[in-house]
C-alpha cells in the first residue's frame, strides 16, 4: 500500500489510501439495465468480499438502473459502495455523480475538444464535491487521446502526462477524492506507467493520489491470474497502489479471492525484496500468484532470466516438473521475457457484452493455439470501446451487437459484422492467408 497517499473514505465509509488496506474490487458483466441480474450478481460479489462494486453506466437510462440496483442492495443491507464505469458521456458522468458512491471516467473522451472536455470535467467535479462522490480518473493504453499520443506516443510517459493534466485541475479545485488508474494489457507499460505516475505525483504535489492497479484486457485462466500478479504484485511490493482488479474473462466473482491471493502473498513477504526465496502454496492459484509476486518482478525488469522451483510446494507436496514447466512459460511470457505460445488479449466483459465472450474466447484459444508464439490475437467484447483497447493485437474479434463480429487485422475492420458461428473459421482463415503470403 502507499502508506503516504492521500486518503478519504469512499461513501463516508470505505477508507482509501494513507496505509489503510489495499481494497479489493470487481465489475459486472451484466446488462445494467437487466436490475435482477445486476442485483444477484452484486450480492454474489458483495458475499465473496468485494470491497467496491462497477457496473457499466453507458448512459441515462442505466444511471437510472443503477439507481434502483443501489436502493435494492441498501434495502438488503448490502452496503458495498457502487461505481458507475463511464466512457464517453459527460453527461452521463454528472448525472452518476448523485447516484453512484464513485463515477469512473476518462475526461479526455468527454468532447473532441480539449476545452470542452476541461468544462466538463470542472463541472462534474463540484457536482461530486457537493455529493461526497469520489471519481477514479481511469486512463487505458488503448485509449489515450491524439492530442497526448501526437506529443509523447503511446507510451508510459504519455499515460503519466495525460493523467497529470487532469490531476492539476483537481489540485485546482481543491478537489482531493480521486483515485487514478493507468491500465494497460502489457505487464511492462502497466509497471512502467504506474512507476512514472507516482513519482511524478509525489515532486509535484508532495503526496500521490490513490491509485487503481489493473492488468487490463489479461485474459482469464491460469494466463490472466499471472499476468495480473506480475503487474499487481510488482507494485504492491513497491509500496505502490491503493486498491486492486484482476480483470478476467470470467465470472467476475472470481476476481475476489484472485485479488486477494494476491494481496496476501504480497503481504507475506512473495515479492523480491521479501523474505521468501520459495513457495509455500495452499493450492494451484495459490502457488501460480505467490510465484509469480515472487519471481515476476525481476523478470519483468530484466534483472534475472529464470528462477528455481526447488523446494516449492503445493499443499505439503513438491511441484511437479511438468507443472513447474508448465508455470515457467506462462510466467516468462507474461513478464515477455519468452514467447512460447500465442498471446491472447481479451475484455473481461462487461454491460456492453452482447455475447458469451467466455466460452467464445476458450474456443478461439483452442483453435489457434498450434498458431506461431507470440501472435497477438485479442478477443473484445464491445465495438465501443474493444477496437480502441485491444492495444497492439495483430489480430481482433469484436463482439458487434447481437450474433455478429467483426474480424480486424491490426487497427482496421477487416470482415465487417459477419455471423458469429462463421467467426472463428473466418478469423483462422485470415491469420493462415497472411501467413502465406510472408
Ligand atoms: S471492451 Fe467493451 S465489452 Fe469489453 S470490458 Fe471494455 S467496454 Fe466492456
């Protein structure tokens, strides 16, 4: 945890930064408009330990949802504090700012406008001021503006100098209950751009803001748990970050005990600078976070090239050598040290999925797992936002609308909404086309 960032309580309650516990926090995949849904997958969460609450708010009508989602839980004694995830529209962001206990945006996608943008953002900041709202500034890799990336690229710099931008104006306003999230799908920009965000913070303003860690886009499985290790636990065992998401392409109920794993493997001491040297794991999951806080961090940073298993176990027994293989591979790829598979890039889901983007994302991974390592293959729930975040894929699957897909080569559509069951042939005919022709 930053034991020097500046705190506050999240719905008068949930205390943030300044030493407190790292909070940790999940979001719904559910339909926001869907309020039974919604309402049974929150309470779900709230019972697996969920310390905050996301839910897709995309436009008025779901503020609205979320309004009656909220008063349902209160109702239930379930007192989790809710987050309404924005995107786009400002005035979905003010009009949240009243109902949701923290309203998540990104301010440069509020107008094309840089001014505008900054108006709104003023705006909505004395709405949650008079509210008690908090805001999380939530700025992806994928998604930084033209204004920024024409300057700096797209770079951890460029994440770090878009985010101040935004962070002054709320120095500005006096404004203090804001936490900050700098995402990214590969483990070594998410490190690099946190790192550069707090050390800025802390010249500039004497103290940072609290932040938000996540791998986004990290998949699901064994794949997405290590990735989200690697960059989480690296951090964490900075003394960097204020709360946590492990974003996967799964029940998101699942993210809780993932992100705890992890904070307590960070906690015991599983990080370089700690006193452990080998594993001792509860289970699979368990053994996969605490090796890869352990080992992760000086892979990433190319201090060390391998490490050694030995005298790691897994419930009392030593770890197997094909399990042990099997781990090395996934943990080198996930620090990008070693490609020696595919490498998969997939949304965790959200409101906007109109698709059963778990069980479609285990195909395309089976299909094209015999594919050259180290290809790019993302699989997106959304048009909204999936083209924009899936980074630097060589390869996309965007989920468009009900029943149908569009298929990119890089950034451009390629197969433009075509039936979802011809998808995954269409996808795999494309990648082998372009492999014939090198
Ligand atoms: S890409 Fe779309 S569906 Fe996936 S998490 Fe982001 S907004 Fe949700």
């Amino acid at each position: 945890m930053s034991t020097g960032s500046i705190s506050f309580r999240i719905a008068g309650r949930v205390p943030i930064g300044g030493g407190s516990s790292i909070l940790v926090q999940t979001m719904c995949n559910t339909s926001t408009d869907d309020i039974e849904a919604s309402v049974a997958q929150c309470r779900a969460m709230a019972a697996a330990g969920a310390d905050l609450i996301r839910l897709t708010t995309q436009g008025l009508k779901q503020v609205e949802s979320l309004r009656e989602i909220k008063r349902r839980l209160r109702a239930e004694g379930i007192s989790t504090p809710l987050v309404a995830d924005i995107h786009f529209l400002a005035d979905a962001a003010l009009a949240a700012a009243s109902v949701a206990d923290k309203v998540r945006i990104n301010p440069g996608n509020f107008a094309r406008e840089h001014e505008v943008a900054c108006s709104k953002f003023r705006e909505l900041i004395a709405l949650c001021r008079e509210h008690g709202t908090t805001i999380r500034i939530g700025l992806n890799h994928g998604s930084l503006g033209e204004r920024i990336t024409q300057r700096y690229g797209a770079t951890p710099l460029a994440m770090k100098e878009a985010v101040m931008e935004w962070l002054r104006m709320c120095v500005e306003e006096d404004f203090f209950k804001v936490v900050v999230s700098l995402k990214a799908s590969n483990t070594i920009v998410m490190v690099e751009a946190y790192r550069l965000l707090q050390a800025a913070m802390l010249e500039e303003f004497g103290r940072p803001f609290p932040l938000h860690l996540g791998v986004t886009e990290a998949g699901g499985g064994d794949e997405g748990r290590i990735k989200s290790a690697v960059g989480i636990g690296t951090l964490l065992g900075e003394g960097i970050g204020d709360t946590i998401r492990v974003s996967l392409t799964e029940n998101p109920v699942h993210e809780i005990p993932a992100g705890r794993l992890i904070v307590r493997a960070v906690s015991e001491g599983y990080t370089p600078y700690g006193s452990r040297t080998r594993i001792e794991a509860d289970d699979w999951e368990d053994f996969i976070i605490k090796g890869s806080c352990l080992w992760g961090p000086s892979l990433l940073d190319r201090k060390t090239d391998d490490f050694s298993l030995e005298g790691s176990t897994i419930a009392g027994a030593p770890v197997s050598e094909e399990d042990g293989e099997r781990f090395r591979d996934m943990l080198l790829q996930a620090c990008r040290r070693r490609f020696t598979k595919p490498e998969y890039i997939a949304c965790p889901g959200c409101g906007r999925t109109l698709y059963d983007l778990e069980s479609t994302f285990a195909e395309v991974k089976r299909r094209t797992a015999h594919l050259a390592a180290g290809i790019k293959i993302a699989v997106m729930g959304c048009v909204v936002n999936g083209p924009g975040e899936m980074a630097d894929a060589d390869y996309g699957y965007v989920g468009e609308g009900r029943g149908h897909v569009t298929l990119y080569r890089g950034k451009e559509p390629v197969l433009r909404r075509i039936p979802q069951e011809e998808a995954i042939d269409k996808l795999l005919a494309l990648i082998e086309e372009d492999q014939k022709k090198r």
